[in-house]
C-alpha cells in the first residue's frame, strides 16, 4: 500500500503512483525534488512499498534492542 490513508482503493493507489511517476519525470518536478535534497529513484510502487515495510521491521530491531523511547 502506498502512502496513502487505510482503506484507500487500490485503483485509487495506482492512479496516484501512475501520476506521481509521470511528476517526476518532468525536469523542472525533478530539479526542485532534487534541489530540496530527495533521491528521485522512480521506484516502482511495489518495489517502494517492500523497502518501506523492510526499512520498518529493520528499525522495530533496533528500537527493540536498544530500548530506546522517543519524546
């Protein structure tokens, strides 16, 4: 799922990534992105959400192990 609200249609999802991809293609779109310090991969969407959930499970270890609390 995408960065999106719980229960977001999955059509819904797909517009939104198809729209999104087609933004950062635009060279003006890119540059500021570029400019405000984002890495412009283009991942695709399934491909973004597996890192996403990987990327959480790695920080839930280390937040685990560590005991740390945030304020």
């Amino acid at each position: 799922r995408s960065c999106t609200a719980a229960g977001t249609p999955a059509a819904v999802q797909d517009l939104l990534a198809t729209q999104i991809a087609a933004a950062v293609k635009a060279p003006d779109v890119r540059q500021k992105l570029v400019e405000s310090g984002f890495a412009v991969t283009g991942t695709p969407r399934g491909d973004a959400e597996r890192m996403v959930r990987a990327e959480a499970a790695r920080w839930a270890a280390v937040v685990k192990a560590t005991g740390f609390k945030g304020d």
